[in-house]
C-alpha cells in the first residue's frame, strides 16, 4: 500500500483482485476502478478497490474479462473486441471482432444517404451494400432470441440522373429578405447565439443562415429536380430474412416536424420530415418476456405503443446526425437486462453507450469518423463523473489526472 494515500499500485491491486496488471490497467482505462496518476504508476484507493471485489460476484462476468473468448486469425490469436470501450474504425471489419452470441441489442442508426458530410462520396449502391453486410454481420454476434433495432428514417431520398430532368415551376419563390449583413450585425449583436437562434430572430430557416454564413447548402440536396425518393423498410426487410432475422416489430419515433432541416415544403409538395422508424430485427431462438422490465405506467405511455414521441436534439453541432438519448433508453430498458451487452457499430456522438451505461448495461461502439470518436468517450467520462457525483454529492469533482471511473454498487 502506498505510504502517502490509502492506496494500492497496480501491481499490489492485482495481486489482492487475482488478475494480471495488464489487466488491472485495462479496468482503469474502461472505468471499471478509479484511479489516480502516480508518476508513471496509478494508485488505486483501498476503499474502490474493497468495493470493486465485494460486487465482483454481481458483475456481470465479460465486464471483468479484457477480452473474452480468443478467435484464429491466420495462425494468430486476436482478441475478442473488449467491452465498455468505444474503437475507431469501419464496422464492416470490426464486427468481424465480437465474440459470437455475445450481444444482447444492437440498435443503430446507420447514415441515411441524405448527403451528410460523413456519407460523401458514397453512392446508392455502395449505401445499400454497407447496410446489407452490416446486418448481414450482426447474424453470428446477436445472441438468439435477441434483437438488432435499426432507427432509419421511412424513406430515402437520392441523386437519380435517369429520372426526368423538369424543373419545377416555382411560381411563388421569392428570394428571402435576410442578407448576409443582417445575418453578421446579428451575430455581431448576439455573440453567443447559435444558428438556430438566430434564425429565429431573423425569421427565417437555419439553413438560410448557414447560406447567408457559409455561401451554399451543408445538407443534403433533397431539393433538386432528379431527387428520388425511395422506402426504406423493403430494404431492410429483405437484408434481415438473408441474414436469417426476421422483422419482429417495427415503431414509428414521432420527432418534431424538422421545417428547419427541410427546404422540400418551399420547392415541392413533398411533406416535412418528421417521423422515422425503428425497426426490429430477431435472431430465431426463446426471447425472455419479462413484464418486470419498466413499470405500468411505462408499458402504457410507451412500451406497448407504436408510436413513440420525444423531440430530436436540435442543439446538433457536435455531431449532425445525434439521436436522443431517449431513444436508446427506452430500447435498452425494454429489451435487456441490466448487465447485458449493448452495440452500436453507427456509434456517431456516443448516446448509445451514454444509455448503456445509465442504465448498468455494457456497451461497445464503433466509430469510423476519430473526432466523433473522441466526442463520445468525453460523453462517457462525463457520464461517469456525472454518476458518481449524484452518488457522492459532497465530494470535490477529481482533477484531470484522475482516471475515468465505475459507479460502485455500495456506496460505504
Ligand atoms: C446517423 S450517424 C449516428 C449518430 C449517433 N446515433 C449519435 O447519436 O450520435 C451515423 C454515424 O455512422 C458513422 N459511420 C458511417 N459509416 C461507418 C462505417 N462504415 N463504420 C463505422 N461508422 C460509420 C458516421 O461517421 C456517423 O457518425
């Protein structure tokens, strides 16, 4: 134990938990003990570490475990992909990674094919192909019985140069008032306002600031005369029955009409977008139906609905494409146990792990984009921060050499 602090170095705390250091190290990074920094050692305090082994009999048993079962690769022995941990990189190679029958729920929300900058360059074609072997890839890491959701938006919509070229007769369209040099005084005027606000003060769309701001459309070219416009849920249907899922339910996520994210009601009849779907995926074998899982009240406001209503994040400058919170929550809670593991190979700003650690769920996410990837494990620290603050209210928040820590099961 260290002289100065109730503490114990990594090797001494491996010794007491019967794991290597190297282990003992990788339950520092993912969060699993805290830690603090000492030198180039870390000092694990004897209070966590106590009440690390005493719940270690409730954990569940991979979060205690680097890496599960081991797979060949060429002669070679790879890890498993670990839990609790976000990884940069594309999904189609690394759910090759995930040990078979080891996923309780994956729910995602893929790229939408709107022309997001995280989708350039990717064609129809190249789109389809990516859902098609991702669900496809989900078949050997889902646990039978259990469900892979997808949270896609109804229908598509995509750039077709064999469609007709005809323009529409825009008889009503009339340049907006707002210039430039409104939009610069009321930023000047407003510093801390973000687009949105000041669209609302100016009157007029957030992409029109954006235009006014940057010169041109950021969004999707949904507008433009050869747009197709395609459903969705055929394509996933039938990507599922290949993979050998079966559509198990699907639920509409009743968002707020998004006048702000659409120029189709100014240069079309075309409607707003503001539903989209979440389809669920079930890999054949006995589903586990437990009525304990929410409570009344929650079966009757949304766990036995079709239709479920929350807003979409609008403040969504971290990342373009964020779902709420909400969302996975509501999932997690209603097809897991506390303790199962939870994927999302779309993993974006991280808010699927956010639930999953909410709600005492392991969690792996996948990210090809690295900021975003980074945006999420700053989530995640701030989630666990958050935890364990709201669990020990009068202690002083832990500086930055403090490692990421659990919220431990007994507060002594
Ligand atoms: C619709 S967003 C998901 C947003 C996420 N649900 C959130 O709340 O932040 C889709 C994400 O998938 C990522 N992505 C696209 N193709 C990918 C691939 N092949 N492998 C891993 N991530 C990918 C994009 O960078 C983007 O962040």
């Amino acid at each position: 134990m260290s002289r100065h602090l109730d503490a114990y170095t990594v090797t001494k705390a491996a010794s007491i938990l019967g794991y290597t250091p190297q282990h003992v190290r990788h339950l520092i990074r993912t969060g699993h003990l805290l830690a603090f920094k000492a030198g180039r050692d870390w000092l694990i305090p004897r209070w966590d570490l106590e009440t690390f082994k005493d719940s270690s009999s409730e954990r569940p048993k991979e979060a205690s475990q680097p890496s599960g079962a081991l797979k060949t690769d060429n002669g070679n022995k790879t890890a498993w992909l670990a839990l609790n941990e976000v990884y940069c990189g594309d999904c189609r190679e690394l759910l090759e990674r995930i040990a078979p029958n080891s996923i309780q729920l994956s729910v995602w929300s893929p790229p939408y094919h709107v022309g997001k900058k995280y989708e350039s360059g990717q064609s129809y074609e190249e789109w389809v192909d990516l859902l098609e072997t991702v669900i496809r890839l989900h078949y050997r890491i889902i646990e039978p019985g259990q469900f892979v959701v997808v949270n896609i938006a109804d229908i598509l919509c995509f750039e077709d140069l064999s469609m007709p070229r005809i323009q529409a007769d825009l008889v009503s369209n009339k340049r907006h008032a707002v210039t430039r040099e409104m939009v610069l005084q009321a930023k000047k005027e407003y510093p801390s306002y973000d687009r949105y606000q000041l669209a609302d003060l100016l009157g007029c769309s957030e992409q029109t600031i954006d235009r006014r701001l940057n010169g041109n459309n950021v969004r999707g070219g949904k507008h433009s005369c050869q747009t197709r416009v395609k459903l969705v849920s055929a394509l996933i249907e039938d990507a599922a029955i290949q993979a050998g899922f079966y559509l198990y339910d699907r639920r509409i996520w009743h968002k707020d009409a998004a006048w702000q994210n659409s120029r189709w009601h100014n240069s079309s009849y075309r409607s707003v977008d503001e539903f989209e779907y979440l389809y669920f995926l079930w890999k054949p074998g006995v589903t586990v139906i437990d009525r304990n899982r929410l409570s009344n009240s929650e079966w009757q406001e949304w766990g036995s609905r079709g239709v479920w209503r929350f807003p979409s994040v609008r403040a969504n400058d971290l990342h373009e494409a964020m779902f709420p919170v909400e969302l996975p929550l509501r999932l997690i809670k209603l097809l897991t146990d506390p303790g199962h593991n939870v994927l999302d190979c779309f993993m974006g700003s991280g808010t699927s792990a956010v639930a999953a650690l909410r709600l005492g769920r392991n969690f792996i996410g996948i990210e090809k984009v690295r900021d975003y990837v980074d945006l999420a494990k700053s989530r995640l620290a701030f989630e666990r921060r958050r935890a364990q603050s709201s669990l020990f209210p009068h202690r002083v928040e832990p500086s930055a050499d403090v490692a990421p820590h659990r919220v431990p099961r007994h507060v002594t």
